[in-house]
C-alpha cells in the first residue's frame, strides 16, 4: 500500500449523498418495469441520446479511469489507442449484427445461437458468454476496490465485498431502465468529472504550455512503440483490443446489446452506436487517460509534491486527491468515478440475469407467469454479484488492471467473436463448424498458451517473449486465428446450412429479418411524422386509430408498425409504445389507443403525442 | 529526433490492417443488400460511415504531427476534420427522410 489519503467526514457525507442520489434518480424509473421484458430490454422505446449517453458511463466505467490512468503515466497520450479503434467494425455491426439481433428479437446472443445453429451450440454459446460478463464484473468489482482503496486504507477484499453488496441490492431491484437512467446521469457526470481533473490538473502545473513542454514528443504520440516493452506494444494492443476487444465490446457484450435492443428502431440504435464512436469515444478517452498525463507533468514540474511510491493504479486517485485542492472537490470526483464503475457493473450483472433466464431457466421451467421469472432474474442478480465478487481474486494477481483486462480479451473472446463473424456472414458456415470454433478452438488456444514459444511466437511480429506472461496481448491473434481456422474448415467439409433453415439470421437475409419482425412485408414508403391527441377506444385489440389523412401523412397502411411518444421530446421516448395501425377514422389529429396502451405508455392526458410509421 | 519506424509505422499498420478490416465489412453490407445506397438514409449512413475512418486516420495523423512538431500539417488536417465533424452531426440531426 503506497499510503492512505486522509479524509474527513464531510468527504463520506458527499460520497454517501452522491451515490443515494444516483440510485434514488435510478430507482425512481424502475417503476416503468412491467415485464421481464422491461426489465432487461426497457419495451424499446429509447431515443438514440438517451441511449448513448447512458452508453458512456458504462463503457469509460468499465475500461476506467484507474486502468488508462496508470497506463497515460507510464506510456503518454497513446493510452488512448484503445478507445480509438472501434471504427474498422462499424459497417459489420450497423448493418449486420445491429439489424440481425433487433429484427429477429433475440433475447440473448445464445438464443441468437441456438437459432442459427442448434440447442448444442446454444449451450457452449451461454457458457462463454456467462464466463466472459462474469470475468467482466470480477475486473468492475477489482477496479472499484483499487479506487477506494488508498482513501479507505482498508483491505481491498473488504471494499469489493461491501460494494458488492450494495451493487447487487439496486441491479435487483432496478432492472434495465433504473440502470439507463441512472448510466444517462453518469454518462454526464463522468465526462464533467473527467474533464475538470484534466483543467484543475493543467492548472495546477502551471498551465496548459508548461504541461505540453514538459512532457516529450514520444510521451505526446498517440500511437505506442510498434513491438516493445512487452506489457505495452501497439501491433498486441492492436490485436488484444482494436479486434477482439472491440468486436466483444460491439459484439458480445450482452450489457451493450442490450442498450441497442431498447432504443426505438433500429436507426436509433445505429445513431446511438455511431455517435457515441465518433463524438464521445474521443472525449471519454481525454477523460479517461488524463490524470496519468498530468500525474508525469507533476511528477517532472514538481517532484517534491508527488509521492514517487505510488502504484500504477493508484495514479488517478493521487492526481485527483493532489489537483482538487478541496476535499468536496475530490470527493465529488470519487464518487463519479465510483458511482460510473457501479453502472457499469450493473448492466453485467443484468445481462447476466437475462443470458440465465432466457437460456438456462426458461428453457428447463416453462410455462410459468411473468411474475415467477422476473423474481428469478432477481435471485439470479444478487448471485452473479456474489460469483463476480469471488472471481476479483484471480484477476488481483495480474500487475496491472489494464494487463488483467488485456489478458481476458485475448483469452475469453476469439470463439465467441468468431462464432458470432462467421455465423452473420457466412452462409456456409454450419452447426459442426460452430462446434469447432468453440471446442477445436479451446483445444488449440489451450496448447498455444502451454506452449507459446512454438505456437505464438510465428505471429509476435517481434514483441519480446516474457516467460512470467507470454505475449499477453498478442495470443489475441493466435487465438483469433485458431477459432477461425477451426471452424473454416470443418465449414468448407461439412453440408452447409439450408437457405431456409438461416433465414433472417445472416447478413444476406435481412429484408426477411425486417418481415419476420413485423409479421409481413414491411411498408417503406416515405412518410413524415404526425403530432395527436390520443383519446381512449373502447376496444381491446392491439392497434391504434389514425385517420385516413394522418396515415397518408405518415405513408402507412392498416397493419404497418406505428411507435407513438409522448411529445416532449427530451423524455427521449421513456413515454412510448409500439403497435399496429388498425382502421383508419376520419377525426384528423387524433389517434385512438387502448387503456393498455394507456397504462403501457403511462401517458399524461394532456400531453400530446408524437406518431411515426415504423415499418 | 523520433525516426520513422517509431512515428509512422503503427500509424501505417493501424490504417493499413484496420482499413482491410474495414473495406471487407463494407463490401459485405453492399454485396449482401443490407446497406442499399439507393435509400436516402442507407445513402446517408454509406457516408457517414467512410467519414468515420478518415476521421480516425485525421485524428492520429493530428496528433502524430502535433507530437513531432509539425503544427502546419496538424493545423490544416484539424481543420479539414472540423469542417468534417460540422458536416456528420448535421447530418445526424437532420430529419429523417422515410423509413428504415
């Protein structure tokens, strides 16, 4: 331990008040969860910023302050190469998995699996995706310990295990919209964090020139040394991270999907995924990796005042507790950054929740109410919590978070990556090739890491062996390359899929994704959206009422897909609903619900509401 | 002095590798119909997503010339990826043309 911060009561005062706000603004929208349904998808009805800002706390939460810091002080400006590299599998997940999962409403990657593929796959689908958020939540419970733990100065399994605690008690209650709202909060309170460490800190070195003088050109590259040190290279991060990393990230992580899978439409999701990519991944990774660059200014400008024992993990609290100059100041800090690692942890454990639920319990217990699943999925919350507390042991032995981090990408996400690529677009691509990915790939990756000097050295493009952790980054490559040798071959030996048996689950097929969704040919005929009164119908079928002007406004048809929201657009869509459009009226500027549509919506009497075509 | 292999090498391979990634993705939504130029807002999206990895390569190639100090080259392709990133959030913003 490099020495306990001192704080004062004050400092637990805005801590604690911090975090009952967070959870109470949380919980508040916890009553919109009707169904399970709600509770792990939020009836999709987001609009695209309240989705990508609630994207931002959970994903800096997660890749964290703590873990960029310590590498920004050790290597410079290319700590943020991580964030920086997601782009190359933009068009692949807009306009294939994106549209894939939404349209063919997939509960789960594993239900995706077992669609495509067969009960099997599903099974080996569920088991790396379980093991992959369960590692997740280990390195978010890890971080959160190592945040608080030089201003605790208690032990660090102590902090994880009360923090736990209090993680498990909200994701039980909450479900997935609290954790929207509550990420949509901290996605702003994090980048404000962020970026007021980064000001008080160039400030407090004495402005921004003597900040950027002080540190060397190498230091100031965004891109790190092509093949060295070991720990820290780029062509390995480029390969640990730029692919498997992102591609999990995009791809696999439950928690992600499932933020897309609540927005309204599929171009909402698209908007939300793009936007948070180009706009905010370069400003979280400024706020993110800052305290390290200003902790080497300090470390240089005044030696004196940094305490030179410090853990690379620890940068960040000590740059934070060095520069606020004000203990309400850092607490503040302390608490969005804390808070934001919760979020994070929060929507793993949900999506842990759903992957049980849909995949293991409903499958072996059907035939149940709503009810008696979305109390499992509670019970199933406050266990991942516990397991994801356990499992922080393991990852404690790394030297690093960041290598921790690092090591899991490579290791738990090549068959899974692979198995979800191949499965989109690869028509040919069958159950036993899947089967392959999965088990011939394990096989394989298993005797790469017993012997990597003969199996992974051919692919280290010269990074330096280290024997106490080979090639941490770069096995992501041999990894990748072994699933997908793997299942290729067994793919082009094997009968490939038939047409119909793969329809609407590959990346050739989505216009019959798009008609399974809604139940027939979708109508795309340009329209505008329309602004109505709503007034209740006595009838109980599942549509609504426009009349014959507004329909022709809005280019639908009886039977199209309608979503109406409630007007006041910064709601960004918690007010909504989907339906269908029934017979049309001729009262223009009114539009006849049900009182389940009412109730569903939780729509204000005297607001109007805003009406689109969907599909 | 930082020589080439340093500065310019992972740049090349990140744009080089990455960009090969990124040209099989999008000849995959082309040649598969997913993304379908001929709609408005596909047509839009097909733009938005090649602005992206040039907005990528702008970004390393700013701060790359801005580490070596060449503040000319890193002045001009900051200004070109401004006008860029005016472009793309009006575009993100605008009302939307049909469905899809």
């Amino acid at each position: 331990m490099d020495g306990v911060i001192q704080t004062s009561a004050s400092f637990w005062i805005i801590i604690f008040g911090y975090f009952a706000l967070v959870l109470g603004f949380g919980s508040f929208f916890a009553r919109y969860n009707k169904t399970t349904q709600d509770f792990f998808f939020s009836g999709r009805r987001f609009s695209w910023w309240l989705i990508t800002m609630s994207i931002v706390a959970t994903g800096v939460g997660s890749h964290s302050f703590l873990k960029y810091s310590a590498k920004a002080y050790e290597h410079g400006f290319s700590s943020t190469m991580t964030y920086m590299n997601d782009w190359f599998f933009m068009p692949l997940f807009l306009f294939g998995w994106l549209p894939i999962i939404y349209y063919t409403k997939v509960r789960s990657i594993p239900d995706y699996f077992e669609r495509r593929f067969n009960p099997g796959v599903r099974v080996l689908a569920t088991i790396a995706i379980l093991g992959y958020m369960i590692g997740y939540i280990a390195i978010g419970f890890l971080t959160m310990g190592k945040t608080l733990e030089p201003v605790l100065g208690i032990d660090l399994y102590t902090i994880i295990f009360i923090v736990a605690i209090i993680s498990g008690i909200y994701i039980t209650f909450g479900g997935q919209t609290a954790v929207i709202f509550t990420d949509l909060l901290q996605g702003f309170i994090l980048i404000f964090a962020g970026i007021l460490v980064f000001i008080l800190g160039v400030n407090y070195v004495g402005g921004f020139s003597v900040f950027w003088n002080v540190l060397s050109p190498e230091f100031k590259l965004p891109l790190a040394h092509f093949n060295q040190p070991a720990n820290f290279n780029f062509v390995g991060i480029f390969w640990q991270d730029g692919v498997a990393g992102s591609v999990g990230f995009l791809f696999m992580n439950q928690g992600l999907i499932m933020r897309f899978m609540a927005c309204k439409s599929v171009h909402e999701g698209r908007k939300a995924a793009a936007f948070n990519v180009l706009i905010l991944l370069p400003i979280c990774t400024i706020v993110v990796s800052n305290a390290g660059w200003v902790g080497k200014a300090i470390s240089i400008v005044t030696p004196e005042a940094w305490n030179a024992a410090t853990q690379l993990d620890h940068v960040f609290t000590q740059v934070a507790y060095l520069i606020t100059g004000s203990e309400i100041v850092f607490a503040f800090v302390i608490a969005a950054v804390a808070a934001a690692l919760m979020s994070t942890v929060d929507t793993l454990i949900n999506a842990v929740a759903a992957v049980v639920i849909n995949d293991i319990y409903r499958p072996i217990v059907k035939d149940k109410d709503d009810k008696h699943y979305l109390k499992v999925a509670m019970i199933v919350s406050a266990g991942a919590t516990a397991v994801g507390a356990l499992s922080t042991i393991f990852f404690n032995n790394f030297p690093t978070l960041y290598e921790a981090h690092g090591f899991f990408h490579s290791t738990m996400t090549p068959p899974l990556v692979v198995a979800i690529f191949l499965g989109i677009f690869w028509k040919r691509y069958s159950t036993p090739a899947a089967v392959a990915t999965f088990l011939g790939g394990a096989i394989l990756m298993w005797i790469g890491s017993k012997y990597p000097q003969i199996f992974i050295s051919p692919f280290d493009h010269g990074i330096e062996f280290n024997p106490d952790r080979p090639y941490s980054y770069i096995r992501a490559l041999y990894n990748t390359l072994v699933c997908a040798g793997s299942g290729v071959i067994v793919g082009l030996l094997t009968t490939s899929p038939t047409e119909k048996k793969i329809e609407g689950l590959t990346v050739w097929s989505l216009d019959k994704a798009r008609e399974f969704f809604k139940g027939s040919a979708p109508n795309d005929r340009p329209g505008e959206k329309v602004t109505v009164k709503w007034t209740l119908k006595d009838e109980t079928e599942d549509n609504v009422r426009f009349s014959i002007s507004d329909m022709e406004t809005m280019g639908a048809d009886v039977g199209d897909m309608v979503y109406l929201a409630d007007e006041r657009k910064w709601l960004g869509g918690l007010k909504s609903i989907h339906s269908f459009y029934g017979e049309p009226h001729r009262d223009d500027g009114v539009v006849y619900i049900t009182q389940s549509h009412a109730e569903s919506g939780l729509f204000d009497k005297k607001r109007k509401m805003i009406a689109e075509k969907e599909l | 002095m930082l020589d080439f292999s340093r500065t310019w090498i992972p740049y090349i391979y990140l744009y080089g590798v990455g960009g090969g990634i990124f040209l099989i993705g999008m000849f995959i939504i082309l040649r598969s119909r997913s993304l379908k130029p001929e709609i408005v807002r596909h047509k839009e999206w097909y733009q938005i997503l090649i602005f992206g990895f040039l907005y990528y390569m702008g970004i390393h190639g700013f701060f790359t010339f801005i580490a070596i100090g060449e503040t000319l080259f890193a002045t001009l392709i900051g200004l070109i990826m401004l006008a860029m990133a005016v472009k793309l959030i009006s575009t993100l913003l605008q009302k939307p043309k049909g469905v899809r």
